[in-house]
C-alpha cells in the first residue's frame, strides 16, 4: 500500500516537473508552425521547421534564450508569400520580428499586439493591406516599427503615440489617410517616415485634437 502510495505521488512529482516545460516549448512551436502553414515557401527556408521536436529552438531563423523561449525570428528576404497568422501573437519573449522583403499578403493580425517583450517589427516590403492594428500601441518596449511599403490603408491610429520607446518610424509608400499624430514620438519623426502616402493630409496640429470627418479607410 505504502509502495503504490509513492509511486503514484512520484509519478506526480515528475508530471509536474515535466509538464510546464513541455507544453510550454510545444506552445511557441505550434504558433511558428501555424505561420509555416500560412505561407508557400518556394526556397524551402522553413524546411526544419519540424512540430515533433520538444521546441522550435533548432529550427532555421529562430533564435532561443537560455529558458528555451523564442527571442528572434529572422525571415527577411525569404520570397514567403501568402498571410501572416494571429498565433505569433503568443510568443511573449519575441523582441525581432524580422519578416521584411516578402512577398506576404493579408492583414496585420491585431494579436501581434500580445508581443509584450517586442523590439523590433519589420514587415516592410511585403504586400500587406488593412489597416495598422491599434493593437500595436500595446508594444511598450519596441524601437523600430517598419511597414513601409505596403498597401496599407486606413489612418494611423493615434495610440500609437504611447510608444514611449520608439526611436524608428517609417509607414512610408503605402495608402494611409488622414492626419498625421504630432505627439509622443511622433515629435521626433520627419516627413521621410510618412512619405507617398498621397492621401495622407500632414501633421495634426498640436494643442487641438482635429476630429476628421472625411471618409478615411
Ligand atoms: C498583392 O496581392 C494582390 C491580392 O491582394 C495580388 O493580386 C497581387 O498580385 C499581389 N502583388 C504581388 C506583387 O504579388
């Protein structure tokens, strides 16, 4: 009795032990695979992508930290074509997003918002459309935000000017509208950052919040 006591409370123990790691490692994993089926890779760049693996942390253009934790995604220039998938928007420790010069279409999911520990967003050179997620304002650590490019529309959510950290803008070369915020970081980007976009109307005025009532999508 005592025997059968202790094994089941050992085999407990090791449940416990094992389990949080496990799914943990599986979580991040899935959601980069969930991209690799989003997407058609003519190059094979995702090729060791493998979902039976513990983690992701050997696969191609992920980078790790010591807890097994995706830190980087490394994907620019990779001729990926197809969408971006919300479930990136789970890996907590992610600081690069690097999936510029692709040929990717489709939304910003507004789940990319859940990126708490983002630095670095570079989507810039794809061929995306929507609007900028007012989600993003949600990115407190990121400095470079770069969606330049694209075929965005809609206007540029003022939220954005909470990103207290942010040191590079550049929303340049797509289909945005109405103003421009002026405050926050906003402060400090020129007019290079926001350039042909012809249906962008120039900065808000400072002091005055200018309510648009053009259509604006
Ligand atoms: C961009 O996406 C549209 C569909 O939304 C497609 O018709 C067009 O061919 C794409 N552009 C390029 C360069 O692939």
């Amino acid at each position: 009795m005592a025997f059968r006591i202790l094994f089941h409370l050992s085999l407990l123990l090791l449940h416990l032990l094992l389990a949080p790691r496990g799914i943990n490692a599986n979580f991040e994993g899935d959601a980069l695979y969930a991209l690799r089926r989003a997407v058609k890779d003519p190059d094979n760049v995702l090729q060791s992508w493998d979902p039976t693996l513990v983690d992701p942390c050997t696969w191609f253009h992920v980078t790790c930290d010591g807890d097994n934790r995706v830190t980087r995604l490394d994907l620019g220039n990779a001729k990926l074509s197809g969408n971006l998938v919300p479930e990136l928007g789970r890996l907590a420790r992610l600081q690069y997003l690097e999936l510029y010069m692709n040929n990717l279409g489709g939304a910003i999911p507004a789940e990319l918002g859940g990126l708490k520990s983002l630095i670095s967003l570079d989507l810039y050179h794809n061929n995306l459309t929507g609007p900028i997620p007012a989600s993003l304002s949600d990115l407190s650590a990121l400095r470079f935000l770069r969606l330049n490019g694209n075929r965005l529309t809609g206007r540029i959510p003022r939220q954005l000017t909470k990103l207290g950290n942010l040191k590079i803008l550049d929303v340049s070369n797509n289909d945005l509208c109405g103003t421009i915020p002026s405050t926050g970081p906003f402060s400090k980007f020129g007019e290079e950052s926001f350039a042909n976009n012809p249906r962008l109307e120039g900065p808000e005025l400072v002091g005055f919040v200018r309510y648009d009532v053009g259509s604006c999508n």
